[in-house]
C-alpha cells in the first residue's frame, strides 16, 4: 500500500504544475503514511515538482531522519510541517503554497466563505497565522503556528501563502485547488466592487458538507483520470 501513496503523491506535483500551483522551488507538500511509525513523506528540497518521482521523494521518520530519498528537504519545511502533524493527526497530508491569489488573500487579510461554490468548502474551517517569523530557527513560533491551524483546514501565514490540510492526499489537493479559485473570485469581486452578495449560510453549510461527503472524492479522481490519459 505504502508504494500505491509515492505515486499518488508524486501525482499531485503533476497535477500541481498542470494547474499552475506551484512557485519556483520552494514549496513543499508532506503526507504521513497511515500504519507505519509516524513516516512522513517529503517534497524533495529545491526541486521543480514537475520533476519529483518516486526515487527522489523525501521519506522521514518521526524525528525528522530521512529513510529514503535521493534528496534532503528543505530545513523549514519540517520545521512548518512537523508540528502541525504532531498536533493534528488526522490531517495527513499538508501543502505549503504562494499561489497569486492565496497569497493576495494572506495580505488583504480576510476571506470571505460565503462568496463563492469554492469558498463555501472552507466556510468555518479557516484561521490567520499574524506573526512574522524573523529567526527560522525559533521553534516557538511554529508551535504557536501549528496551534493557530489546530481543528482547521486552512491557515493563512501574513503576507506570505498559505498551508492547506486534508486527511488524505486527494482532499487536500482538492482544497488547494478551490481555495486558489475562491481566493481569485475574492480578489476579482474586491477589485471591481465596493459591495457584494453573500451566498446564505444555510446553503453555504449544506455546500461544504455535499463536496465533502459526496464530490470530492469524485472530482479528484476525474483529474486522476486526466493525468493517466493527459499527462503521462
């Protein structure tokens, strides 16, 4: 099973690149792989994701040494990540990003749920990390971050992107995806409007929940479908 999750895993980098996800060489994703001692699969450290195979992902164990891999990550991808697997264990999977429009959002500083289809998935579930971390090295500050993403799917970090969360793989991609969307409407509406229309938060809660229950899974795997057709 653990080879069925490097390959899905190096399929979200594809995808990823397909979908205009990524930023140079420096954003990370990190997925720890069920029944085994807490280890966790790396985006290989300064490493185009469209390059990322199954031989040069970064395996690492609990205490951060790596396992398998031809590459090290990058120093503070463990430090952002680590944390917020030891805090929430059933997010499985994270994906750290500076997309244009999620990125926008973490400097505007608010995001509207009730906007948008694709904002409605993220409708109580996000939160703001409004620190600047000036020492990479201050441990103290990730904690503080992986307690303010704590029972949520996004964390938005000030000025900077944003981590986003999922109990496997497929959700959290799916999330990344929709919130780059939701964070583009947001940002397309501020820009033409003073004013906006809100969808109702009855309607709202019953969106999250149908994509959740029922169309994610589904719509991750007709891109799975398109990657095997598409892109391989």
């Amino acid at each position: 099973m653990s080879d069925e999750y490097y390959k899905l895993f190096v399929v979200i980098h594809k995808l990823a690149v397909c979908h205009n996800l990524i930023e140079g060489v420096w954003n990370h994703v990190s997925f720890e792989i069920p029944n085994t001692k807490n280890h966790i699969l790396f985006t290989p450290g300064h490493t185009h994701w469209d390059l990322v195979n199954e031989n040069n992902i970064t395996t690492l164990d609990n205490e951060g040494s790596i396992i398998a891999g031809e590459n090290k990550i990058l120093p503070v991808a463990w430090k952002i990540h680590k944390p917020i697997h030891s805090i929430n264990p059933d997010y499985r999977c994270l994906i750290h990003i500076h997309t244009p429009y999620i990125t926008s959002t973490s400097i505007y500083g608010e995001f509207e749920t009730r906007l948008t289809q694709h904002s409605s998935i993220f409708h109580n579930d996000v939160s703001f990390f409004n620190e600047y971390i000036e020492n990479i090295d201050d441990t103290e500050m990730y904690e503080l971050m992986a307690e303010c993403i704590k029972g949520k799917r996004v964390l938005f970090l000030k000025n900077h992107g944003a981590i986003i969360s999922g109990f496997t793989l497929g959700e959290a991609y799916m999330a990344t995806y929709l919130l780059e969307k939701a964070c583009m409407y947001q940002c397309l509406t501020l820009n033409q409007n003073s004013t906006y229309q809100l969808i109702p938060e009855s309607i709202v809660i019953k969106m999250k929940d149908n994509f959740f229950n029922n169309l994610c899974e589904k719509h991750f795997n007709g891109f799975l479908e398109y990657y095997k057709n598409k892109l391989t």
